[in-house]
C-alpha cells in the first residue's frame, strides 16, 4: 500500500499506519557525542568561527572530492535524487536479506521527492515488521512533534539547511530527543567538514542525494541487523512471590501499557505453559502456542515464530500457552535461551509471564534479564518469598538494577496486612509500586478481555501500571486527561 498525503495533518500514512509507534531503546544516544568508533576517527572539539572550514580537515568522506564542498543536485527535479538501482547495494554490490526489526521510524521532510523515496523504501520486505510515519515540515515539524511525546528508535530528518544554521537546529531538537534514538539526516550538500561535526554530536549517518530506495533501506539496516551484534529487545521478566498474587495480570497490563501508553513495539510471552491465561486475559483463542516453538527450538526460526504469534493490537505481539492441558512438558533450559533469543530480536521490549515455580529454566531466565518485576502481596509468605528472590538476583548481578518489587491487593478488608513501609524496608529496595485491593475494578477488566487501561484508564492501579511501564523502558509516564464537561456534553460545544 503506497503512502499517500494526509491533508488534515500533512502526514503520510504508511502501510495502514495511521499511529505512530515510538520506542526508546538503549542504544548509541543521539546529541551526546556517543557513537561507538567515532570519537576515534573526530578531532578536537571545533570552535564556533572554524566549525565548518574545510581546511581543517584532509580525511575525504561520502566519496566526495577533498578540495572543496559538492552541492547537491537542483531540487526540485525529483528524478535527479533518485541514484540508480545499479549501484544501490553498495560497494559489496549485495544488499542484506535480514528483515529490519519491529523498530519505530519517524520521518520529518522538507522535500516531497524524499518523503516518496522513504514511502517507497517502507514498501520493502525488509522494512515490513517496522512502522514507519513520515511527516513534512523538516526539522521544525520535529521539534514541535517530538517536545511532546516519545522519541522513536530511528529519526530520519530531511532538511535543506546546512551548516550552523543545520547544527542550531539540531541542537534544539537534542533536548527533546530521548536517549537512544537514533538519526539519520538527509542533507542537501555534501560538506566533509559538516559530517564530521554531526557524526560528533552524535548522528548515526549523513546521507545526501542522489538517493534510491535500496541505499535508505542498507543504511537502516548496518544500524540495526548485524551479524556480530544483532539487534536484541529489552527482556522483562515478571514472576509471583507465591500463587496467587495476581503476577500473571500485571505482566498482561504492563506489555499493553508499553505498547499503546509508551507507543512501543512490544511481545508477551506466556511461559506458563500448564496454566497461562494471556490468551484468555487478551480473549484470544490462537490455533498454536508457545509450546509448538519451545519443543521444536531448532525449528523456532522468524517465520515459525511469527506463525503461532497473534497480533493483539499494531504494536503488540502475543505468544499464548496452550489452552489445554494435553501434556506434561519437560523441557531443557537450553530450549527457553534459544526461543527467547529468536523473540528478543523481533521488538524492543519483550514481557516474559513466568510461572511461580522453581526451575533451573526459570532461574536462568531471571538472571538473564534486563529487568525483572517481582509481584508480591502484603503478607509474611510473600515477604520471605519475595525477600529470597531479591537476594538471589542482587548477589548473581551486582552490576546490574535490583528487581522492582509490585505489592498488589493491599488494602483487603478484614485481613491483617505487613505495612507496606515495613514490607519495603525489609527487603532493602524501595517498592517500585503498589497497587490496591479492587476486585470490581479487576473483575470487569477480565470479564471483558481488557486491560486495565482500555477498561478504566483513569483509575489508580491502571495509572499504577502505566508508570510502571514507563519506569521499564526509561520514559515518561503519559498522562491520562480526564475529559472536560463539553467532551461529556457534546450539546455544549455548539
């Protein structure tokens, strides 16, 4: 489906994308100079008279002539930023055959040919699994979009400026774009000096045209699919201190909440292979679970994967247990890695539902997370439980962010409760959140196969999770706005 103009909002729709899909991930930081390698490669800090002297520099850079700056072509003949298909694999003359990752990319253009060519190049099969939106107005659009809400994992900028007026510009966009995105700009000439001082303030790649869709969709690729290093979500792990505390429904409420409060892409796994109820909290009934990949890890290769996963919503990605209990599964731990490996290179964030039983799959897995959540309730069997789990993970990763400890149902009526003060002191780490007893609220969320925030988005324990969320990928929670008397009463608008 070919991006066509949006009047209403000068955006271009992609692929039926009409949402943006903005992640954070941990990766080189765009505005603070952290690119691996190439800080070896950039000289001293450039003073404001000489930022941009060509004499400062003899290394030749983008195949361009050391003598002297090459403008680029007249822009307003779309063919003449178009490079041949001949010589669009590269100097190797092959291009990757890696899909890209369910990454987010976020196009601002000045130029209506670039806008196309990026519409084209998000056409590709490699491109397929990522979301891509593209809107005009150039870097001032944005400044203005991206003050307000999350940065993506790619930012492509297509600007005309160039020079200080192009590093000023950037410097303003720096304090709005979250670590960990990454940039790509499309410039207008091909300025060596220019280039040095944008792969310093760290942007990721400096393309100028003539450009044709295979060279866009390499440059995105050598960002993101790498053999040496491939490309692997943040793994989050959340467990139960006991049965019983509600572990499976905070694990469910957090990968929605990432995927449409933070705009992420993300997967939930259910590895509670016996007794999972993702697929029945998401009121889904999938033909194949995780079980069909975790018997068969040799088989688990990206199109397995993507056969038995449901879709639950653009950005989320459900793989189920089995709705039956047809088997008993004695499975090796070396067949968890595998699989959970092969999910990890899919997306951004991947929420791991473990089972609350003591396995040495289940232990590998925690101590092989980014994060992991321990969900517990205010008693002395989930402070001993909970209190065992901390030390374990603390002592095995010392270098690592201790667990975030949930205290879910507190408040229940009539029964004696461990103060959540104490229940915190005692295991030595603040507790991440707490959420309250609130069985109508939990009950009809269930019943209807909904998260806490598609069911009540204003209640406390769904802004609970929704902070939550966002402490799990670094950002900033997103206020829910209640609506205002004339939303309730549309005859007052008139």
């Amino acid at each position: 489906m070919s991006g066509q103009p949006n009047e209403a909002d000068n955006l271009w729709s992609v692929g039926g994308i009409e949402e943006p899909d903005f992640v954070l991930e941990e990766d080189d930081q765009f505005g603070l100079g952290a690119l691996e390698g190439v800080n070896d490669r950039i000289p001293e800090p450039l003073d404001e008279d000489d930022a941009l002297s060509p004499a400062l520099f003899d290394e030749p850079r983008l195949d361009a002539p050391a003598e002297a700056p090459i403008q680029a072509p007249d822009l307003d003949d779309d063919d003449d930023l178009l490079m041949p298909a001949a010589v669009a694999a590269g100097d190797d003359g092959v291009l990757t055959d890696q899909p890209i990752p369910r990454i987010t990319i976020n196009a601002f253009c000045d130029r209506a040919e670039i806008a196309r060519l990026i519409d084209q190049a998000a056409q590709d099969r490699r491109l397929s699994k990522a979301h891509v939106k593209i809107e005009m107005g150039g870097m001032e659009s944005a400044l203005s979009r991206l003050a307000g809400q999350a940065s993506p994992n790619l930012l492509i900028l297509d600007t005309t400026s160039h020079g200080a007026q192009m590093l000023a510009a950037l410097d303003r966009l720096a304090e709005v774009v979250e670590e960990g995105c990454k940039v790509v700009i499309i410039g207008a000439v091909n300025d060596i000096p220019l280039f040095r001082e944008l792969m310093r303030r760290g942007v990721s790649e400096y393309l100028v045209p003539p450009i044709q869709p295979l060279s866009l969709i390499r440059t995105i690729a050598n960002l993101y699919v790498s053999p040496d290093k491939p490309f692997l979500g943040r793994l989050i792990s959340v467990i139960g201190a006991r049965g019983g505390v509600g572990a499976s429904t905070i694990a469910h409420n957090i990968a929605w909440s990432i995927s449409e409060r933070q705009e992420a892409g993300a997967s939930l796994v259910d590895l509670d292979l016996n007794f999972g109820t993702a697929a029945l909290d998401f009121n889904q009934d999938p033909a194949q679970s995780i079980a069909d990949a975790l018997m068969a890890p040799d088989r688990a290769d990206e199109v397995f994967l993507d056969r038995i996963m449901t879709r639950q919503t653009q950005r989320l990605n459900l793989f189920a247990a089995p709705a039956k209990l047809e088997r008993e599964y004695e499975l090796d731990p070396s067949a968890f890695d595998a699989v959970i490996e092969r999910i990890r290179r899919g997306g951004p964030f991947i929420v791991l539902d473990l089972p609350h039983q003591w396995a040495p799959w289940v232990k590998q897995t925690l101590l092989a997370s980014d994060d992991v959540v321990i969900v517990a309730t205010p008693d002395l069997a989930s402070l001993r439980n909970t209190k065992n789990l901390v030390d374990l993970i603390r002592a095995s990763r010392p270098y690592d962010s201790p667990p975030r400890v949930v205290v879910n149902m507190h408040g229940v009526p009539k029964r004696p409760e461990v103060p959540l003060k104490d229940f915190g002191e005692a295991l030595g780490v603040p507790l991440a959140q707490s959420i309250a007893f609130d069985p109508a609220l939990f009950g009809v969320a269930a019943n209807n196969g909904q998260m806490l925030g598609e069911s009540q988005p204003l209640s406390k324990p769904a802004q609970a999770i929704d902070d939550l969320a966002a402490a799990l990928t670094g950002r900033k929670p997103v206020e829910q706005k209640r609506p205002s008397l004339t939303a309730k009463l549309p005859f007052l608008k008139r």
